[in-house]
C-alpha cells in the first residue's frame, strides 16, 4: 500500500500535458503518428496514462479494412482515429463525481461500456449496445467502445468510463495486464456455453490469444478434459497450451480433428466447443465434435460467409451463440483468475515494441514474424 501511495503522490505533482503522441488511422492499412489534444475526462470518466497496449486481431482488421470500427456513423478511415483496444494504464485525472477510482491506481480496461440506456445495455449485454457508434454530434447517445466508436490505446493517453476499468495488483506486469481483456473474452464465451464446466469436455480450436486463454479460463473452472485444436504451423502454441492446462492437443494437420475428439472421448463427443479459429469449416466440424444438445460458442471471425449445416443443427439439438467482446462484466473475474495466477497469461506475451514502433508491432502480429502470438506496445 504504501509503495501505491508513493506512485499515487507522484502522478499527482506530474502535470499532464495539453498534447500528446498518438497514432491515427488514414487511407486503409496507414497509420501515422501525430499530436492530439489530451482529452478531458466526462461524468463518470478517468483520464489513463496508457502504460502498455496489446496487438488484438481485430485491430488488424479494422486498420486494414474498418469494421467493426465505426466512427462519425462510417468507416474510421481519415477521421483522425486513434485505433487499440487492449490497454492498461494508470489513472492521472478524475472525471466530476467520480469516486470509484483514485488517482494513481493502476488499471486494465475492457472496451464497451455501451450507452447505458437502450435495451440491451438495461438487460447487461453492453456489448451489444443497440446505440453502437451513436457517441458524436445530434446522435450522441453516450455510447462508448475505445478503439472501436472512440478512440483507443495506440497513444499516450485515453478516457475510460469508470464501468470499464478494474485493478490490476501490483505484482502483475504491464505487459500480462494488457492480456486481461483477452482473457476476459474467453471468460465471456464461458459463461455463454454455460459457466459451470466442472467436470465437462471442452474443446477449443485455434491456439491464438483467446483460444490459449479459453485453455486456461476452463481449466480454472474444473472443466476436464480440456481438448486444444491446431495445425502445424501452430506447434509452439500447442505446447503452450499445455502449460495452459490442456489435456489433450491435437495437430490437426495429422490426425482429422473431430475423428480425434471422438477418440478422446470414448465417442460421446465434448459437451462444449469454443470456436477460436475463425476456420471456413469450423462450425460444422464443431457440430460433429460435440454431442447431441451440446453447445458451440463463435468467438472468431470468419475471413468470408461460411456454410453451415443447419439440418445437422437442429436435428441434434445442438446450440450455437457468438460472443461480442468481453460482456457480462467477464473482465473483472478473469483479472481475479489471472491476480490468483490460476494460468500462466504472461506466455502468451511474445514481443515487445515502444509507441514509436507501432507499425512495427502491427507488422509481427499480422504476418507471424518470429512466431508472434501477443504483441505489446510498451509506453
């Protein structure tokens, strides 16, 4: 406590600056470093000084091709939009009224906060707002997903609503802070396929970030078994999975996949599957991986539409659910599993650039370079 109070006194006498670096998004796929105003916290809002940012795989999408961002009611491109979602930080100014946070308290944040007053937000499913991207001009309904409808972690400051933070222990790094919305993500799409997994087979195909972290979510949880899924080029993340917990993997590139659960099952198939891979054929290879009435959640996006074998579908009473983001405030339990060291987060992280390397870090994330699974801007 007193070494948080020491850090708490000395954010507090550093002043923040008016301006402050920040990459923007320009034509498709260019991104370039600029000064913004530091902006200034609302009602129910923190100031964060950005200590570390995550390299997700959505960011490359919307860097690349826009969506999901949706800024001003369009695509992000040339809006001068600060992309990066996955951050963690240090709270250095306080919104009126907010007494949740303290000055100097070292936090990780989630993305959507939604708008807090359509239907969906009422019921808790903030990450399906219904007023997604209404946050600017006439059509400002309050909504907020930072590097998504707002601007996000690719610089050194950003506003964060007070629902989307939670603290992280002083005993974390920076850079295993920053995979707590990831694992929170996983935790969402667990508790959509049921949440009490003690003693029930899990699947889970593809060994990227959230695939790794549904490894250990589940492990956590009691599932067993817990069965990975990849391909050849996947072998190092196979036997972190491991490490993760995982009971069985399997290359998928020797062995058919759902030939290999059903032999790891005794052929009665999982009860859960966890879609990571975002693979053309993935869904009805997970319908033919779980029993009948077992559960499917998507928390992957496909490159192209897809077909699915409906008829499979509904005659065995299989469930199918896609998962937005991290919801159900799964972020604050999954930091409580990583806080307890329930799994080792902190392999996932591979490489480590400076704000200044952005595009760098974009580059090793997207194309794999050196084996990349978690790429981190360290600030």
């Amino acid at each position: 406590m007193a070494g948080r109070a020491k850090v708490a006194a000395a954010i507090d006498n550093m002043p923040v600056p008016e301006k402050m670096k920040a990459w923007v998004l320009g034509d498709p796929g260019e991104l370039t470093l600029v000064e913004k105003p530091v902006p200034h916290p609302g009602a129910a809002e923190v100031l964060v000084r950005i200590g570390a940012t995550a390299v997700c795989g959505t960011d490359l999408e919307v860097i690349s091709h826009g969506e999901p961002a949706l800024i001003q009611g369009g695509m992000p491109f040339n809006k001068n939009f600060t992309p990066g979602h996955e951050y963690m930080g240090t709270v250095v100014r306080l919104g009126p009224g907010v007494d949740e946070f303290k000055i100097g308290d070292r936090i990780a944040v989630e993305i959507h906060a939604g708008c807090g007053r359509c239907e969906r937000c009422r019921e808790g499913m903030y990450t399906s707002c219904l007023n997604y991207g209404m946050n600017y001009g006439d059509h400002d309904k309050g909504h907020r997903a930072n590097g998504f409808t707002t601007d996000g972690g690719f610089a050194e400051y950003a506003i964060n609503h007070v629902n989307t933070l939670v603290h992280v222990p002083e005993n974390m790094t920076d850079e295993e802070a920053t995979l707590i919305v990831t694992a929170g993500t996983a935790t969402y799409g667990l508790d959509v396929l049921g949440g009490l997994l003690a003693g029930q087979c899990l699947v889970v195909t593809g060994p990227g970030p959230i695939g790794l972290m549904s490894v250990g979510v589940a492990k956590a949880l009691g599932a067993s078994p817990v069965i990975l899924t990849g391909t050849s080029s996947d072998l190092r993340r196979l036997e972190i999975g491991r490490k993760f917990g995982a009971d069985e993997v399997v290359n998928v590139s020797e062995e058919d996949a759902v030939a290999a659960v059903r032999r790891i099952t005794g052929g009665k198939g999982a009860h859960y599957v966890m879609e990571c891979s975002g693979a053309p054929d993935a869904v009805n290879q997970a319908a033919r991986m779980v029993s009948r009435g077992g559960r499917i959640c998507l928390a992957a996006f496909a490159h192209a539409p897809v077909t699915v074998d409906v008829a499979y579908l509904v005659s065995n009473n299989i469930y199918l659910f896609g998962i937005r983001g991290e919801g159900r405030s799964a972020v604050r339990r999954a930091a409580s599993l990583m806080a307890q060291a329930r799994f080792p987060a902190g392999l996932v992280h591979t490489h480590t650039f400076t704000l200044d390397q952005v595009p760098t870090a974009i580059r090793y994330a997207k194309e794999r370079i050196e084996d990349a699974i978690k790429v981190v801007v360290k600030m």
